[in-house]
C-alpha cells in the first residue's frame, strides 16, 4: 500500500501515536519515529520488518530524513514546541513537504502554522482522528482532514495507512473544529446517559432495560449504544479514552466558543462538570468513570 519512497515521519509515539505509527509499517510504509520515550521507540520496532523503522533524535532530523512527517502530540502548545523550539521541525521544513496534524489543536493554531508552513513552500494538513485505541491498532481510525486538494492528494495515502474513513472538511482547521465539536456533543451525551443511569438507579429500575428503551427510542447516541451496558452497568469502566483527554478536548471547544464569541452555555456546564471529574479521579482514568464521579458527588450537591 506504501507509495512514498522515503520514510514518514512520525513525531509522538504515545498512547494513539503508537499503535498509528505500526499500522503504517504494517501497511508497508517505512517509518522515521522521533519520541523521547525509549520504551515507545521499542514498541515501534518489536517485530517490524528490518529497516522499516529508524528514529531520529530531534524533529529538526526527522525533516531532514523525510518528505511527509505526522504528528500525534497532546495538544498544541506541544505542537508549537515541536514546530517553532529548539530543533524544531518548521526550520528544517523543504519546498514540497508535507505536515500532517494528527494532534488533538486547536483550530487557530492550526491555520497560524500552516501559514508559517506554506512561508516555506511546504504543505499543512490537520487530521485529527476519532477512535480508540482498539481502532488505531486496527487501522480503521476515522479521520477528518482540513487542507488544500494538492495537500490532500499528498497525504491521502499517508492516511489511508491509518483509517479507514477519510472525511475531507474543508479548509485548514477545519477538521480540527470538527472534533472539537463532535467531542463536545460525545461528552454532553454521555454526561446525560450517565445521569440518566444513576437516576433510574435510585428509582430501582432495570438498567439494562433503561438501555434497552434508549436504544430504541430517541435517547439513542453513541454512550447508549456502546458504554451504557458494555462499560457503565458492567463496572469495567475501560471504553478506551481518557478522562483528560475527554476534557483537552471540550476546552477546544470552549477555545471555538470564544473566538466566535459564541455564548454556548450548555458547554460551559458541560467543562465544568468534566472538570470536577478530572479533579476529583485524575485524567488518566477512563471517561465512562464521569458515572462514577457524579455517583459520589450527588449526595454533595
């Protein structure tokens, strides 16, 4: 499926990054891995082909030994770190390279980037993904991309390597909005199927039942469907997305808010709320765990 010539550049081998950068050398892609992490650049090696995978030490070298370069950082303070700090990428940046996006940025940042890219004569994606992790391992991610057709048509097999969905959204930052804002509609979902759950709880009905008639009525989304019973009623508690991750997320959104100055006052509740369950169990957790933070906090209240 490989059809660049050179390795890809892949900055951010964490939790999403990992299992993204395996599914390229799985498709047949050779990879050049930047992370400070020993044990993920390990993780990226075990059993690849030899000489699929080498690393570069900083991502000013990663642009020297790559014409495409991915990233998959936290969020886009890092990614300006990694663009504009020390060694960093966009000084190394050629004429006709290409940047792709994967982080979880914000819109702005986005399209101020991609200007200081397009200042080099290279090229600027954002492609943020949804999926879990399961679905990074697989190479079935769905992935939302912002940018020009001639950026486009660079990075879709690139893309293809890690998701099965490509959706095209318009123009840089774009796609990066769109998650956002999808996000926010996710998380305000499943806040509401949680309180729901812990409210038919306390009336002593059948929760599978509850879940049952929401799935077959208009009370239907996503956390019904798939974290209701499998993560929520079961106690398993592991849907495969952080607790933090679920809040960086709506924070964007509230960045969106402000620059459109939009009064979305649904979101404001809605961060406050995902706030107080990373304060109160730490953002490591997974987000079905908001079912048990309002659980102990509704006595309070």
């Amino acid at each position: 499926m490989a059809a660049t010539a050179g390795p890809v550049g892949f900055i951010g081998l964490g939790m999403m990054g990992l299992p993204m950068a395996r599914s390229l050398v799985a498709r047949g892609f050779r990879v050049l891995g930047c992370d400070p992490s020993e044990a993920a650049r390990a993780a990226v090696a075990e059993g690849a082909p030899e000489g699929a995978v080498s690393f570069a030490p900083d991502p000013s070298a990663v642009a020297a030994g790559a014409d495409t370069v991915v990233l998959m950082l936290p969020n886009s303070r890092v990614v300006a770190q990694v663009m504009e700090g020390p060694n960093g990428l966009l000084a190394a940046l050629r004429p006709g390279m290409l940047v792709i996006d994967m982080s979880s940025s914000e819109p702005g940042e986005s399209r101020r980037l991609a200007a200081l890219v397009a200042a080099k004569g290279a090229r600027f994606v954002d492609a943020p993904v949804s999926g879990s992790v399961a679905k990074a391992k697989t190479g079935t991610l769905a992935i939302m991309v912002g940018g020009d057709d001639a950026a486009f048509a660079q990075a879709e097999p690139v893309l293809k390597g890690m998701g099965e969905a490509i959706i095209r959204t318009g123009a840089v930052g774009s796609a990066h909005a769109m998650k956002a804002l999808n996000n926010y509609v996710y998380a305000a979902g499943l806040l509401a199927t949680a309180e729901a759950l812990r409210m038919g709880e306390a009336l002593g009905l059948d929760l599978g039942i509850l879940t049952d008639v929401m799935n077959a009525s208009s009370g239907r989304n996503i956390a019904t469907e798939t974290k209701s019973r499998q993560e929520i009623i079961s106690g398993r508690y592991a849907g495969g997305f952080q607790l933090g991750l679920m809040r960086k997320d709506l924070d964007t959104a509230g960045s969106i808010a402000a620059e459109t100055g939009y009064p979305a006052a649904m979101l404001a509740l809605c961060r406050e709320r995902w706030a107080g369950a990373v304060a109160a169990l730490g953002p490591t957790v997974d987000n079905t765990e908001i079912h048990r933070f309002i659980g102990s906090t509704t006595s309070k209240e």
